[in-house]
C-alpha cells in the first residue's frame, strides 16, 4: 500500500486547521456576545465596548493587510515571473540595478535541499538550541519546542551583487539580496503555556566576504557572514503571543526581535568561521572599523501638522530618530512647530561607508497613544565620506512635504599619537564630540576567585564602562576561567583623562565583585600602534586572577592617510603551509625568517618595549604583564612602526583541563550518565557540605525522549527521612544543572564509617510506566579527602549494581 504524498498529507492538515479556526472563530464570537450581555448585567460604562471595538477593528485591519502582504512575498518565492507580471511592487534588486545578477540557479539547488534543510534545522533545534536555552535560566527549565515546521517556501537570492572595484586581489566581496517569504510555524512551550509564530518575513542585504584568497584548497581562508543594514522582519504570532498583537505592544515584540537579530549578525556585529588553522580570526571577525560620522541634526523645514486644530494652522511637537544598526539616536521634542530646530550632534563609527545608511524617521509625540511618523529619509554615508563634509537639506520621503536640514562629517582614524593635539583642539570644550575611539576585545579571565562561603564555581559576566556608556556581557555559569570573545567600542572625549573601568561580578551574587580594574587611557597613547594586548592582573581579586583583552585606541582626523588603513597580517606567516595573499606585497614587511627567530627581551629592555606607561603601576593597573600569556586568541600588537606590516603569531587557546568528561566518556562506564560533585568537611562546624552541580547524558525515560531528573541522597547507613536530602526537578532535561548545597551533621571521626548514596530518579507519578531511576552512585566517604573542597565526576549505575563509584577525575578547589 503506497503511502500518502506529503503535498497530500499538507493539504489534508490545512483543512483541518481551516475548520478549527472556523470552530475558534464561533467560540471567539459567542464569547463577546456573552461579554456584551455581561457588561451590560453588571452596569459597566458603554466606553469599554467602544474601546475593545476599537482595538477590534484595529485588528481586523492590521490582519488583512498583513495577510495580503504575505500572499503576494509568498507568490513571489513560488513563481516570481508570474508574481511580476500580475504585480509591479515589491521586486527583487536584479530588476532596479543593472549590476545585480539573479542567482536562479542557486534558488533551484535551494528548493531542492530545503526539505534536507528543515531536517537539519529541526534536529539543531532540539538537540542543541533548546538545550541550552533551559539551562539559560532556571525560568526556561521548562522551555521546549513542540512544533518545527520550516513549511515548503525556502529562502530566496533576489540578487548578487559581486564587487571587482575597490577590493583587494586576495578577497571576494559580494553583496546577497535575501527575500525570505516563509509559510513556516514554530511552536514553543514554556510553563504550559503555548506560543509561536507562523509565516515570518524577512528581506535585507547579506554581505559574504572571502578571504584570504590561497593557492590550495579550500581556495579561501575564512568566511565572513553579516548583514549591511537592520533587515525587515514580519511575521503573525500563534498561541498566547497573540495576546500581544495589539498597538504598541506588538512593535515592542518586533523591536525585540530586531535587536537580536543585531547582536547577532548586523554590523558591527558577524559571523565568521574559518577555514583553515592558521587564520588570524581575530582580524576577520573584528576588523577596525572604516571611520566615525558625525551627524549634525540642525532643523526642519515645513512638516505635516500631525495635531489638528479647532482655532487656526495645526502644528506639531517634531521629534528626529536615526537608527543605524544596533544603535539608536533620538533629539529633543520641539513642542508645537512646524519648523523645528534641534542644533543636536550625534557620533556613530562605521564599519562599511560604501554600503551603509542610516535611517532617518522625524515622528511627532503623542502622550499617552503611539506616535505619529510625519516623514522619513535615508542618510548615504559615502557621499559624505567621499566629500569630507556635507551640509545639506534632505526632502522627506512618504509625506506630502517637509524637508530636514543635516551636517554630515567624515573623521578618518589615525594611529599616530601626534595627531591628537590637533584633534583635540578642534573638539574643544565640547563635551558632546569625540577625539578618538576605544576598540576593547575583550577574550577570557582566568582563576578568578569564588565568593565567600560557595563552594560552587562563579557565573561571572563583565561591565566595561568609560564615561557615560558602558556595556555589560552575558554570563558564563560555572566556571572560574570564562571565554567571552566579545568586541566593544567606546567614543574617547579626552584619552588624557579618561579611564576603562572593568568590574567583574558572579551572577549568582551580583552585589560583590569578582575583581576590578582601572586603566587610564594615556597609557595606549606610547604603546606600540597604540594597543596593549595581554593579560591584566585584577585588583581587589584573587592572587593569580587575571583578564585577557586586547585595547586599540584610534585618533579621529578629518586627514586622510592610506598607512593608517594598516590591518595587520590575516595569516601566520610563521607556518610554512601558508601561502603569501595574492594583493600586492607592502614595503617595510618583515620576511618570514626574521618572524621565525623573535629576538627575546630581558630586564629593563623589555619593559621600555612594552609599550606600557611605566607609571601605571602607581595610579590603577597592578602586574601587567607584558609576556605573551598562554591561550590568548587575539594576536598580540605588532613591535614596529605604524607604518610597518609585520607577520603576527596566531594563538591557539589552550584551555586547562576541565572537571568535564571526555566526549567519549560522557556517559560514563554503565551508559547511564555522570553526575559532578563536590565534598568539604567543615571541620568548626562539624558539617559535611555536599554541592550537586550538574549531570550528563541522562537516560532518556520518557515518551518524548526526555527525562524530569532530581537527585536524592542518603549519609549511610542512615535512610530515615531526617537524613534524606533532595534537589528541585528539573523539567525535561538530559543535561541537568542543580548547583545545590546540603549539609549533613557529622563528627569527623564519624566520616571514615559513611557512604553517601545518590540516586538520580525521574519524576513521574505513581501510576506512571515511565522509568523512575536513571542511575545509583554510592561514594565511599573514607577514600575521599573531605578536608579541602574537591570536585569529582563519577559514573552512574543501575540500581541493582553493588559498585560503588571513584572519581574519573579531579579538580580540587582549595
């Protein structure tokens, strides 16, 4: 018997979900009709009626636009041609730009594969992204997906766009027009309640560079993935996120939305992977920045009146944003004019001139109801680049009149030090404009010190300040040498002066800090190429705590020199595999020979050529260290003159050993999973202190191939109920982390003649034919030395096993 076609089976599921919805929509009805008929019961005012009509209405009419909306994307990805022909609007970029080329081939290879795709995508998905999300907080514990339906339309390549101006011989730029129409439908469970989104959205421009160019395979060093600009994003919500398909409500869902997307993958912000070992990733996923605009909004000129008006001309209370990327910049409200004048100066760096804009939106404020947009414009950056300084007037776009006036100024950056009094001069006693830019990536820490009376490991997350901004990384639970690889940049008023503020708190305890500390800015102005990159010794810390970052400090100029555009080597000349890039060889590039014989540096040497300030030690930074540390990441700054390119040492980070398994021993000698513990003896309190952190690769025990896993523990040969101690359930997990402490009174002498009996269960109900043990460790306390904390992996067995567990590996913590 064949089986039913999949396009059968879709067009059978479509039915049914179009006679649900019937079916909801007769239920929706009646229940405003018993609504209405208790309003009126209960002597509520008639106002709530007109108001929930209103939000109805609304409703009603966002709806079908938005569906029309997507009926004719979705047209468009299934059959463009006929899509055009029917209709002139929404067309891909090969129609507008004659140096855009369709990609029609590759959309055919992507149809084919999608279905393999959503496959891929799906076990991704569950196997990965949801697990990390529930142990993300102990909120999403219960997070998982219940539906993954990528749906039949796969994304599409509007357009390619390959440069061959302007680039250099050993890079491949190009520019994807990507038209992502999706009939898809996510769904999500999160504390019983059901949510998710269904026909996304999304259409922007993808830049994929590629390089170095080589002469062996794979042909390119490394790829690099971002978008140029915010994409546009739609989409319908499902499930109880409907709820918030209401004005103002829904746009703060999108904006949501929007910013992730922008930390993730729009500049500054991208994805890069390599592809061969000896690629300096650093300089691919953190390339400096191109320059700084500085944006004058001055005035505008006849706009609409947005406030009508009983007695004479309606007006306005006229308000600028500008969005670009990530970053957001809004004026004061000018209230009651048509023609307003701000005089306001805002900064953003650019990382891409020649593709780049910045959204322009002049609203008008509302109190109290959403604010109205009475006109947009568009902000090209390279024509400002190009000409320097650019003042000018701007008509507005989607209004019937209104004009805005903007001063566009180019600053190059410059690493010559002699540059910045000249800088600093024409900045003045302006607080508002910058005199250089901060470039912090900010790698790892190391031995960072635990809080009192934890045994538990940190979940530290940094906050970087200078001046007013300051950023804040995400968290790293359980571990006292986290890897962040996160880039920040800070706009510098006066480097002189100013100082980078670095705290370091535990997430679990984010009142205390990890350590802190201060490096005053002058002391990049004599290094080398003005950056310091090694390890920094934190203060108020543990002995040995230290933070490895890389610090670039850069001078804003309106003067243009090509020897500052200097990046640095993208490759390990040091490695003999490497093939030289295939540009145009610079002069003053030290050969390969001189790299392979660095010249070491002793003593008083050494410190004068370390480019740090030799009294920084007696104002903020303690130890720093100019020796290369061992795991760095970001190539250290190169010894010679600006000018000069030399060939850099690619790092390979070494990590020490973790209390973790091996991949191949991850589920332990028995197939059941591990389980991580750490023992102390309190010998003043006389308590043994027992800390569950985590497990491993549980036994999947139910339906779903999940488990709700919690740990039960017995001090031997004590089984009372006073002696048990039990951790909290967590819910649909394999990979469970506790990070619970208990305590058991215990006289020490007491300790050589007790066994600590674990037993991980599944948390069932009592009629359930779910498994209920997943594993059993009985840890013999006299082979354990309790005096100082350790921490132990040990491998679980089933219940009826007399083994009784030893550690397969050992961190102590004393």
């Amino acid at each position: 018997m064949s089986e039913t076609p999949p396009k059968a089976q879709r067009k059978s599921a479509i039915e049914e979900a179009q006679l649900v919805n019937v079916v909801l929509r007769y239920f929706k009805l009646a229940g405003v009709a018993v609504g209405v008929w208790l309003s009126g019961y209960l002597n509520f005012s008639p106002s709530w009626l007109l108001v929930g009509l209103v939000l109805y209405v609304w409703k009603e009419r966002q709806g079908k636009r938005k569906k029309l909306q997507i009926e004719i994307r979705q047209d468009t990805a299934r059959d463009e041609q006929k899509a055009i022909l029917a209709r002139v609007e929404d067309l891909p970029s090969w129609v507008h730009f004659p140096e855009v080329e369709r990609a029609e081939w590759f959309n055919k290879i992507l149809d084919q594969i999608w279905p393999f795709i959503g496959d891929y995508v799906k076990d991704l998905l569950i196997n990965s992204i949801q697990p990390k999300i529930q142990a993300s907080h102990a909120h999403m514990a219960s997070f998982v997906f219940t539906r993954i339906d990528l749906g039949d339309i796969p994304p599409r390549i509007g357009g390619v766009k390959v440069y061959t101006k302007n680039v250099r011989r050993d890079e491949i730029y190009m520019d994807l027009d990507i038209i992502y129409s999706s009939d898809c439908d996510l769904m999500v469970k999160l504390k019983g309640m059901n949510m998710g989104i269904k026909d996304l959205q999304v259409r922007g421009t993808m830049r994929v560079i590629l390089k170095p160019l080589l002469s062996r395979m794979p042909l390119f060093g490394g790829l690099s993935v971002f978008f140029l600009n915010n994409p546009s994003i739609d989409f319908n919500l499902k499930g109880l996120a409907d709820a918030f398909d209401l004005p103002g409500l829904r746009e703060m869902v999108e904006d949501i939305i929007a910013e992730q997307i922008a930390n993730i993958m729009v500049l500054p912000n991208r994805i890069a992977v390599p592809m061969i070992e000896e690629l300096n990733l650093s300089l691919l996923k953190y390339p400096p920045p191109e320059g700084v605009l500085r944006i004058y909004m001055i005035e505008a000129r006849n706009l609409v009146s947005a406030d009508v008006a009983f007695v004479g001309k309606g007006k306005s209370d006229p308000y600028a944003v500008l969005k670009f990327g990530p970053e957001k910049f809004k004026t004061k409200v000018i209230n009651n004019t048509v023609n307003p004048q701000w005089n306001e100066v805002f900064e953003t760096i650019i990382d891409c001139k020649d593709a780049q804009v910045i959204d322009l939106e002049i609203r008008d404020e509302d109190p109290g109801s959403k604010d109205d947009k009475i006109g947009t414009a568009a902000i090209d950056i390279s024509s400002s680049a190009s000409q320097g300084t650019l003042d000018t007037w701007l008509p507005l776009e989607n209004v019937k009149k209104g004009d805005v006036h903007l001063k566009l100024v180019w600053m190059y950056l410059a690493n010559d030090p002699m540059v910045l009094e000249k800088t600093l001069k024409q900045v003045g006693a302006s607080s508002e404009l910058a005199s250089c830019v901060l470039m912090v990536n900010l790698d790892s820490a190391k031995d960072l010190p635990r809080m009192k009376k934890q045994i538990a490991e940190p979940s530290p997350f940094v906050v970087l300040s200078l001046g007013p901004k300051s950023f804040e990384t995400e968290e790293k639970p359980n571990t006292d040498s986290p890897v962040w690889e996160k880039p920040f940049r800070f706009l510098v008023h006066n480097p002189h002066i100013q100082k980078l503020d670095i705290q370091i708190f535990d997430k679990k305890n984010p009142k205390e800090s990890l350590g802190d500390l201060t490096i005053p800015l002058k002391s990049l102005l004599s290094a080398p190429d003005m950056t310091l990159d090694q390890d920094f010794a934190l203060k108020n810390s543990g002995l040995d705590s230290k933070i490895n970052m890389r610090l670039c400090l850069r001078i804003l100029t309106p003067e243009n020199n090509p020897a500052w555009r200097s990046e640095g080597a993208i490759l390990n000349t040091n490695s003999s595999s490497v093939d030289p890039p295939a540009g145009p060889k610079k002069e003053g590039t030290s050969s390969p020979d001189a790299a392979k014989k660095p010249q070491p540096q002793t003593g008083p040497a050494k410190a004068a050529n370390s480019g740090v300030d030799p009294t920084i030690k007696k104002v903020e930074v303690t130890q720093i260290n100019a020796a290369k540390p061992e795991g760095q990441v970001i190539p250290p700054a190169s010894n010679t003159s600006p000018s000069t390119v030399t060939s850099t040492e690619v790092r390979q980070r070494k990590t020490k050993s973790s209390p973790a398994p091996a991949e191949s021993d991850a589920r332990g000698a028995y197939g059941r999973g591990r389980i991580q513990l750490t023992f102390r003896y309190s010998s003043q309190r006389q308590k043994l202190v027992v800390v569950v952190h985590k497990c491993l690769n549980l036994l999947p025990c139910d339906s779903d191939n999940l488990a709700d896993p919690y740990v039960k523990m017995y001090l031997l040969p004590d089984k009372s109920s006073s002696g048990k101690r039990k951790t909290a359930v967590i819910k649909n997990n394999l990979n469970p982390v506790f990070d619970e402490t208990f305590e058991f009174s215990l006289k020490q002498e007491e300790i050589a003649d007790r066994d600590l009996e674990l037993t991980i269960r599944n948390d069932t109900s009592f009629f359930s034919s779910n498994v209920k043990v997943m594993g059993v460790v009985t840890i013999d306390l006299s082979k354990m030395d309790v005096s100082k904390a350790a921490t132990d992996w040990f491998d679980l067995h089933p219940e009826d096993s007399d083994d009784a567990e030893k550690p397969i590996s050992v961190e102590s913590d004393v």
